[in-house]
C-alpha cells in the first residue's frame, strides 16, 4: 500500500485547494479535470451519482443554472484531512466541508452545507485525481 | 530543541484531523488515544482539568450524556496552527478551534464555541501524542 | 520558477498561522515583520492601499482605535490557500480569508467578512515574507 508520508498530507492539501478555488469560481473544465476520467460522485442523498467527467461537468452546469439567480459566492472550505492508504494503492479521504455563501449586498455569510466527505484519491507520481466521492449532510 | 521542520507541520496537521475525527464520530476511544496517558485537559474555565486518559474519557462520555438530547452533529475544525520547540523536546501547538453544529433538521449550521487552544504535544518517532491542552473561550 | 514543492507549502500554511496570531493578539509588531519592508496592502476597495511596514503598522493601529468599543475577539481563518510560481522566483499565493468574531457577552459567533486574498510571497532561504496583498471582499 502507499504509504502516507507528510509529502503526500501536503500535496492533497494543495490538490483539494485547487479543487475549490476551480469550482467556487466558475472554471468547470479545471474542477472536472481533478476528476478522474471514469469518477463517481454521489452528490445528493435522493438522487443517482454523477458518473464520469462530463457527467460531473453536467451535474455542476445543472447546479450553476439552478442556482443562477440566488446573487451568492460561495466558497467551499475543505479541511480535517484523514488520509489512510487502500489496498489497491489508492488513498481514502475523509474530510469535512463548510461552504460559506455570502448573498449580493448583505455584508454576514451564512454557511450552508457542512458536510462529510469521503473520497478515494488516486496518486500516479505528481498527478492527484479524485476517482470516487460521497457527501453525507449534517 | 527539536526542529519544527514543513514534514512536522503536516504531520501535526493530520493528527489534529484524526483527532477531531475521533471525537466528533465518538470513536473515544482513538480519541484518548491521542493523549498522553498523564495528559492534562484544561477544557473548562470554571472546573478542574481532565487527568490522564482514564479521566478525559470520562469527561467526554459525562459531555455525550449532557448533550444527548441535543439532536446536534457537532464538527470541529481546528486551524492555523503554529508550532515552537519547548526545551525538553516536546512542541507548542497554539491553534484556533470552532465547533460547527447542525441541529437535526435544521439546514443552517451556527458555530459554537470559537477557542483557542494552547496544547503541548510530544513526537516520538512516528508518534504525535498530546500532553496537555488549555483551552480559553472567546 | 521556484518549485511548488510539499515543503513549501506546509511553510506557507506555518506563515500563515503565524501572521493571523500575531494580528488577532494584537502583536503588530509581529505582524507588521511578515511583510517586507517594501510592501503594498490593498486592504480596502475604497481607499488607497498602504505601503511599507511602517504604513501597514498605521494602518493597523488605526484600525484597532476605530473598533476599540467593539468589545469583540476576532480571529482569523485562511485557508485553501493556492500556490503558483512566479516567474521572478516569487509565490503568487491565492487563499480563502474568514474573520470570526466573538462579542463579549455573548456566545454565538458570527463571520465578517469573507475575503478572497491575492498574495505575493518572497521566499529567502528559511525566511518567508508577505510583498503584497490584494483583498477581494465577498
């Protein structure tokens, strides 16, 4: 198994830093490209996954238009990394996520979700994607 | 002294994430495994400190039934950390720590409480363990 | 360029936790010695932005004299900070900004504001420092 060196903690760190800046901002071919190529994305507790990339980039274009006239940012903090190394040499995830969204004109954000990540990473020598993740609301 | 080296840094910084992991999950018992069997928990500014690990599980359990009835996940979330070398070896953690919670069936979570936190922690070989910790409430 | 590599991003995350304890303890001194001494702070998108260390020590007093009723703790939270190298051999550091803010009195935070900061970082052997700041409020 992959052994989680603090290089390794760093580096997801890092990775999962991108990630949100890509998806709080807009860029949607950056966020789905921390994906892997075959990923699955259990986003929602009633619905199916979103499979694949452009079915992730489907599913964050559906939330941008459903979401278009709310006058929100929202970013998305991702912390409390626990890192445990899988037998197939890809790495668990687990992590909790707030996304703070502060409304067009009104100056206190509200946070809306916290949630509980669990991810499974992939590694292949300086590339990090994310192959699989399931949100649990609070 | 020992050094605070970037790879000290992250380890810390995982430790902290399966430390919150633990507790927030009520897996106690990896929760006091993160101590010292002598730690020292000052958690509360009116009563006395938790004592070895014995006492700061029984602390956290007399914390779980106090609060059974809240119907609250609780997470916590501890960050910016800053470490400096103590003269015997052992490390300083000073750190912000918020706990986020979401009363069941409410959607919006509120904070509470936001602290800081004055640990003592001690590394030995590939073992963090903490030693003490202070906490003061905004 | 100057490599992005896991060492220096637990460095960074260190700087950082450094800078926002010695602001939120009101060490100015302290925090006035993370930027460099030819440093531009664009801290307001009205006004003009400070310069030099003596300028953002100004503007950090006349901060603290203009909320000295406030009776509020505040503490800073940056996260999900971004690295990218720049081609002078400095760090374009790219990170998410909250202030958490405790009245005295009461129990119940609330955040104010989130920001977007835009960094750029010298890096100097060991020595990290802030040569500018760029806030984008929410």
């Amino acid at each position: 198994m992959r052994q989680v060196t603090p290089e390794l903690y760093a580096r997801v760190q890092h990775f999962y830093a991108r990630q949100t800046h890509a998806l709080d901002s807009g860029n949607f071919k950056e966020y789905v490209d921390t994906f892997t190529e075959d990923a699955i994305f259990h986003h929602s507790p009633d619905g199916p996954p979103a499979r694949t990339r452009a079915g992730i980039l489907a599913a964050a274009e559906a939330h941008r238009e459903a979401t278009k006239d709310d006058r929100v940012t929202r970013r998305h903090y991702f912390n409390q990394i626990v890192l445990t190394p899988l037998p197939d040499d890809s790495i668990r995830a687990t992590l909790y996520a707030l996304v703070v969204r502060t409304r067009h004109g009104e100056k206190v954000p509200d946070i809306w979700p916290s949630c509980l990540l669990e991810d499974v990473l992939t590694v292949d020598g300086d590339e990090i994607l994310l192959r699989s993740r399931h949100i649990s609301y609070d």
